[in-house]
C-alpha cells in the first residue's frame, strides 16, 4: 500500500495547496491508513505536494512509533520546545499550535491544507501566524475504497469473528423457551441486553469489539436503527446487525440476520421472501465497472414489483434507505451503494443490505459482506440464512 502515490498530489495542487496537516488520535482512519500508528494522545501527520511525510508525536511515543509506524520521518514535540512554549505562553494548546506552525516553517510550507473537521481553534492559531489554512475534503477517502490484501484480510478476521458471535445470538434465542408470547433463558427473561452481553464477549474473544450493535424485537424492529431494551417475544421479527472491529488490526466488518422464534406471520414471511430476493438480485450485480446506484435501482425494482414501499418513490415506510455501503476503517465508507454515481472497483469491500419496515409489523434486514474482485464478487459473509427457528 503507497499512500505517497499521486492520488494526494493533485487534489493539493488543485486546491493551491502546499501540504495536507490531520491531527488525530485512536479514532482517526485517515491518519492510520497513512501512518499505521495510532495514540491516545493527540499527534499530527503532515504530507507535502512532493510527497514528503512527517509524524509528529510526543517524546514518550518515539519508540513506538519508530517500530509500529510505517514513517522514517518522526519528529518529537521536544524537538520543537514545546515544554519551554508551555511555560512561555502559560497554555498547552498555544504551545501546540506553535509546534504544528514550526513543523510547518521547517517544511516550507505556507499553505496548508486540512480536513473538514480540523479544530477551528488551531486553523485560527496557524491563520494568525501567518500560514493560509484551506479546507479540503479528504483525499485519502478515495484510496481507502480500495482495498489491498493486508485489508482484506484484516476485514475477513472481523468478519469471522461477527459471524461466532451472530451465531451465539442466535443459538441463545433459538433454545430460549416460551411463555405467555416471552423468550425466557435459563428461568429468567431473554432480553436485548442479554443478547447483545453474549455478543460482545464473544466478540472479545476474538480480539474484536462492536460498540453500537443492534438487536431489535416486534415494533421496534419497524425502525432500521430500532434497538429493544427488555424481553423479546415469541413470534415476531428480531434484527441483529453486528459490526465489529477488530481491537489490533483496526477495521470493520458488517453483517445482518433476521430470525424469529416460534412461527412468523405469512404477511412476514413474505417480507422474508422478498429481502432475501432483493439481496440475492443486488448480489448477482456485484462487480467492477457496475454503478451503485444501478444496483440500488434494480433492488428497489424489485420491492416496487412485490407491491412494497421504497424511498425511491417518496415512501416513509417499506425501504427505506441505501442497498449498502463501503466497509473498512470506518463502519460507513465509500462507496455508497445507493442512488449516487458512485462506480464499484475491484478491492471495494461493501454490504448488500436490503430491508422492509413497517410500523405495527416490524423489519427485516439481510446483509452480506462483498469483496469486489477483478471478475465478480467474493462473498465474504459464510453464515447461512435462517428466518423460524422454531419453537413451540
């Protein structure tokens, strides 16, 4: 992977750029993508026009970084007097702001370009020194859609690892028993939260955490996001959509199923039905040079014909949002599977995620994990489907 290739060049060059400064810390995907390094404290990144990169971190982490990073060129903020600045200027982000404009100065660079979200209060310090801030979207977004077999791999483990845990959810609910319409478990009530506590250990397990899963009973499975805090009931839809990372390697994975314990409705089984063709129709289409959004018009094709809603036509209810998106360091990147330009490459990792909600009924989602490969798709979600898992 060469985060140094041209794809940073021309954007600077078209934004009158002279350099691209993140500040980040354990939560920014775009410094780990260019860096490999990660810290709890804030540290700085800076990439010039010509390719030259620069980390810029605390003394205490030089070690680290010397071995975890892939950068040679690490700089210290002793390097740049930052304790005598703190004492100087009597305030630790003045004192910072100075580094981040001497780091500048030592590189040439006047015009600095930055994230959208790069504090205000440091672009006010680095404009009031004299340097010319421009915001510029990321230009690591687009080479982060396309990933190499590091990446790849990284993804599968996650993958792996939501699968062991969809898996225990699922055995949880199916051996749960039944009484008066209630999911009991080893004589007390089976409950969301009982579910998503066996999830997150057995994502532990695997070196992994998910920190918003979703599991979702009846009604509130009717809302994409809807999350059930209490007992689950017999009979009616339960969503569980799991999206781990993994703790070490840092990416994502993404996956969803819909069961029921008990027997289902025919009016949801014919939900059931037409997700489940909806994503095997959208899966079909995966592979380099198709659109999103040909794809995401053949899905709402699809629900449109089956007599559903889609959000195509206006509709609140029925589908109600994209096909999928792209998965990797963030849960949500590009490309977006949905009604946008956007063209799928080999080395895009992205979800095939149809749904129907309806208040009063409920929701049901399916979503696999797609490797777009050279001639088609890999899928990369092994679990099978099972919508009634039984019960009295």
């Amino acid at each position: 992977m060469n985060q140094t290739e041209p794809g940073i060049k021309k954007p600077l060059e078209e934004a009158g750029a002279e350099a691209y400064l993140m500040l980040g810390d354990l939560h920014s995907a775009d410094i780990f993508y260019t860096t490999r390094f990660l810290a709890s404290d804030s540290f700085a990144y800076l990439q010039t026009a010509s390719g030259k990169e620069t980390l810029l971190i605390s003394e205490m982490e030089k070690g680290r970084a010397e071995k975890e990073s892939r950068l040679s060129g690490i700089k210290t903020m002793k390097d740049f007097g930052y304790r005598e600045k703190v004492k100087e200027k009597k305030d630790a982000a003045l004192a910072y702001a100075a580094c981040l404009s001497d780091l500048l100065l030592e590189t040439g660079v006047i015009k600095v370009a930055v994230p959208y979200d790069f504090p205000v209060f440091y672009a006010n310090c680095l404009t009031e020194a004299g340097f010319s801030v421009l915001p510029l979207k990321s230009p690591f977004k687009k080479l982060r859609s396309v990933k190499g077999a590091e990446e790849v791999e990284a993804v599968k483990y996650a993958q792996r690892a939501g699968e062991e845990a969809m898996k225990a959810a699922i055995k949880l609910i199916e051996r749960a028993e039944e009484k008066d319409g209630i999911l009991w478990h080893e004589g007390s009530e089976l409950t969301g939260e009982k579910v998503l506590s066996v999830i997150d250990h057995t994502l532990l397990d695997y070196g992994c955490e998910a920190e918003e899963t979703i599991v979702s009973c009846g009604e509130d499975s009717s809302n994409p996001h809807g999350t059930t805090a209490g007992p689950l009931r017999a009979d009616a839809p339960i969503i569980l959509d799991i999206y781990p990372r993994s703790k070490k390697k840092r990416y994502f994975a993404d996956m969803t199923r819909t069961v029921v314990h008990g027997k289902a409705s025919g009016e949801l089984k014919k939900m059931y039905s037409a997700v489940l063709e909806a994503q095997e129709t959208g899966l079909k289409m995966v592979k380099p040079g198709v659109t999103a959004s040909d794809i995401h018009n053949a899905v709402c094709d699809l629900f449109e014909a089956r007599g559903y809603d889609t959000y195509r036509s206006g509709a609140e209810v029925g589908f109600t949002h994209s096909t999928g998106h792209g998965v990797g360091l963030d849960i949500h990147e590009l490309p977006g599977v949905g009604d946008n330009g956007a063209v799928l490459e080999a080395g895009n990792i992205i979800t095939i995620e149809p749904g129907l909600y309806y208040p009063k009924i409920g929701g049901i989602r399916l979503e696999d994990l797609v490797l777009v490969t050279k001639n088609g798709c890999e899928n990369l979600t092994k679990l099978e489907k099972k919508f009634e898992l039984g019960g009295e």
